[in-house]
C-alpha cells in the first residue's frame, strides 16, 4: 500500500483547442495509506477522470502523482501496482470464475498455495463460492461485477484499489452487503480503497474521507460528519444530507445576526464584514426543532404538512414566501396551522458568494491578575 499524493493536478482533453475546456481544474490532495475515500458527485464533474490519471489511463496536462514520493506521472498503468475496478464487467468470459480471480495473481508469479488462499478468502466474500468452477459466461451480469470485483481485490500488494461505480448493475441489497464487505477488507489488510460514486449515501455509509466534486472543482474534503455540520460551499449543503440544507437569501444585521422574515436570528459567525452583502443563511433540517416558548432564534412558521418518515417525521412550513424543512422524532406533536421553530445559533452557516463564511465571532474575556481583588 502506498500513500497518494495528487499535486497541483489539472486536465483539459482538448488542451489544444484555441478555448480549451478543463475536465479537471487544478487541486493537490493527499490520499492516505490504508483509508476509505469516496470520491462524490454529479455525472460529468470529472470524478472518472481523476480516478484515470491515479491509474495512468490518463496523463493530467499538468501536476504530478506520487505514490510514497516516487513520482509516477510518467508511468504507464501496469507499473503502477493499482488494482481498477470499472462500473461495467471486465472478464475472461471463456475461463472459470476460479482462473478469472486467480489470473493477476498468476501474472504475478504467486505461489499456486498463494493464489488458492486469496481466490477462496475473496470468493468467500463476494458470495461466488459455488461458482468457483463455472466458465464466468454462465453468470448473471451482478455476478460478473463481482468477478471484476474479486479482481480487483485478490491482490494484497497493490497501492491502492480504485473502483469506479463499481456497484452500479448490482441489485440494492447485495450492494449493501458489499459494501459493507469492503469495509471489512479495508479494516483487516488495510487496503487503501478509492470509490467513486454520485450516491451521497453510498459516499456516506463506506468512506472516512469524501471528496465533493462540481464542474470540474474539488469542492470540499473531509469527514461525512463535517461535511453534512459544515458544508464549504451552498452547493455541498444542497449535495449532501436529505433533505438538502436549509438555505435563505438574507443581510447582516449586525456583527452577528442576520433577519430572516423580521425575525432576527444570531449566529456565531462574525458578519461584520459582511454588511450591506448579500449572504445566505444555511442550517440542517435535522438541527431545527419545535420551540415551545417565544425565546432567542425562535421563528414563527405557518405549518404545511408533516410526512412520517418511518423513523422521524419531516415538517415543511412557511417564513412568508420561504419554505423551511425541519426533521423531527416521530414522537413530537406538531401543530396544525402555527409552528414555533428554535434555529440554534452554533448550528447556522453563513454564505457569502455560495462560500462558507470561516471567521468565528470573537468571545472577549477578561483576564485577572493573580493578585487583584474586587473592593469591598
Ligand atoms: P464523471 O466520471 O464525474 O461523470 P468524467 O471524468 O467522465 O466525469 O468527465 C468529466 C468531463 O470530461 C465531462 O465533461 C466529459 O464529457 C469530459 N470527458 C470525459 N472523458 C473524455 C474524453 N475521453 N474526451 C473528451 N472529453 C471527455
Ligand atoms: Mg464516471
């Protein structure tokens, strides 16, 4: 395994053209060894192509990869020592299953011990024991995703395992078996995975690390958890989490409460700079809640409905014109007609030009000397 370092990488497939487009603009990023990443977003936003130039299948126009710090920019995919996993099945449909998972082995000159210990752990896994003796042609076609799978995973000396939608012809609940199945990988032999994917969810459930990508731009990296409390740009926020996040055109109000609808709401971002700007208010569904007296952050909401969702019910009300989404348990009684919400102050992210406003409100304290004591 190796740890991944992507720098300053950018890619345009038509880097000749008098206006040429970039597939993929520019971005460092380090991938380290032995982790889960998802790597998340629409169709078209240059997820394939970053998973490509890791592989070697595409030269970035600029930048370098380095696997442990050895440049490998100019290496062709084969002396990469990367395993690739493609949203369609790459089989030998003439050969068993059993020669289809042993064949990278063999190509490596493994021992036959060897590559009988890892084809039966990977076909214990991937469900294709029975199989093992079948010519591959006889399989289902989510059977022989899961062949290109088992390849992909057969060998434990690669860099890294990249799979590109790798689940995307196979049925919802074997898909979530298998997820789950390669995260037990990943934990026991470490395996650095790479998974590509434009499920949230997907992203969600299998990586320690996702990368958001729109039109090209590494829009943000990090854990789900401050991906889904702390989206660094609107698009994130709307991207991730259901329903998407909260999100109103608002003006500072003063150095840290903005007016949503004449209800003044504080937040602890410092908006001093921002006066006179047009920002927006951002908050989750999940972190709103049914006041039940008029206090601070508490705004009035004109019910429309509520959906039970199984596990909680989804209010959907009125601020005026603005519709606001609030997750609620199943257990809350909520209104008919006139609902209070409590928006909490640490919980509101604020946007200037569809980017996460960072700077914090500052908490003056004030600092005693050891000897000082109050007057009488
Ligand atoms: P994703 O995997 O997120 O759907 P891709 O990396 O496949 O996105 O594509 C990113 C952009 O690059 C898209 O606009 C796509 O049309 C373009 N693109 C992808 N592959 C090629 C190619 N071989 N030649 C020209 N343009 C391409
Ligand atoms: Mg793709």
């Amino acid at each position: 395994m190796s740890k991944i370092n992507l720098n300053k990488i950018s890619h345009s497939y038509n880097p000749n053209d008098a206006n040429p487009t970039y597939a993929l603009n520019p971005f460092s990023m380090t991938w380290e060894d032995g982790k889960r990443y998802a790597i998340l977003g629409p169709s078209g936003c240059g997820k394939t192509t970053m998973l490509n130039i890791v592989s070697g299948l595409v030269r970035p126009s600029s930048g370098k990869i380095l696997f442990d710090e050895k440049d490998v920019t100019d290496l062709k995919t084969e002396n990469r020592n990367i395993a690739q996993v493609f949203q369609f099945p790459v089989i030998y449909s003439t050969m068993t299953v059993y020669d289809n998972l042993a064949f990278p082995l063999r190509c490596r000159d493994f021992s036959k011990e060897i590559v009988e210990e890892r084809v039966n752990s990977v076909a214990e896994t991937l469900n294709l024991k029975s199989f093992l003796n079948l010519p591959a042609r006889k399989l289902t076609a989510d059977q022989k995703q899961l062949i290109s799978l088992g390849r992909g995973l057969v060998r434990e000396d690669v860099a890294a395992v990249l799979m590109d939608e790798p689940l995307t012809v196979i049925d919802p609940d074997l898909k979530f078996k298998l997820r789950r199945n390669l995260k037990e990988i990943n934990e026991q032999y470490k395996t650095t995975l790479v998974y590509v994917t434009h499920d949230q969810n997907e992203a969600m459930t299998f990586a320690d690390n996702i990368i958001v990508m729109s039109e090209g731009e590494v829009v943000q990296t990090g854990t789900p958890k401050e991906l889904f409390e702390r989206p660094n740009t609107t698009f994130v926020g709307y991207f991730i989490g259901s329903p998407a996040m909260n999100l109103f055109e608002t003006e500072a109000s003063s150095s840290n409460s903005v007016k949503i609808n004449d209800t003044l709401i504080k937040t602890s971002t410092d908006l001093s700079r921002l006066k006179d700007k047009k920002i927006k208010l951002g908050i989750r569904s999940e972190f709103i809640k049914i006041a039940k007296d008029k206090k601070e952050n508490v705004i009035s909401a004109n019910v429309e409905k509520v959906e039970d969702l199984g596990n909680y019910k989804l209010l959907t009300a009125k601020i005026g014109s603005l519709t606001i989404k609030s997750k609620i348990s199943r257990e809350t009684e909520v209104p008919l007609d006139k609902v209070d919400l409590h928006i909490p102050e640490d919980k509101c992210c604020i946007y200037e030009n569809e980017k996460l406003s960072k700077i914090k409100k500052i908490f003056f304290s004030v600092i005693y000397p050891r000897n000082y004591r109050l007057l009488p």
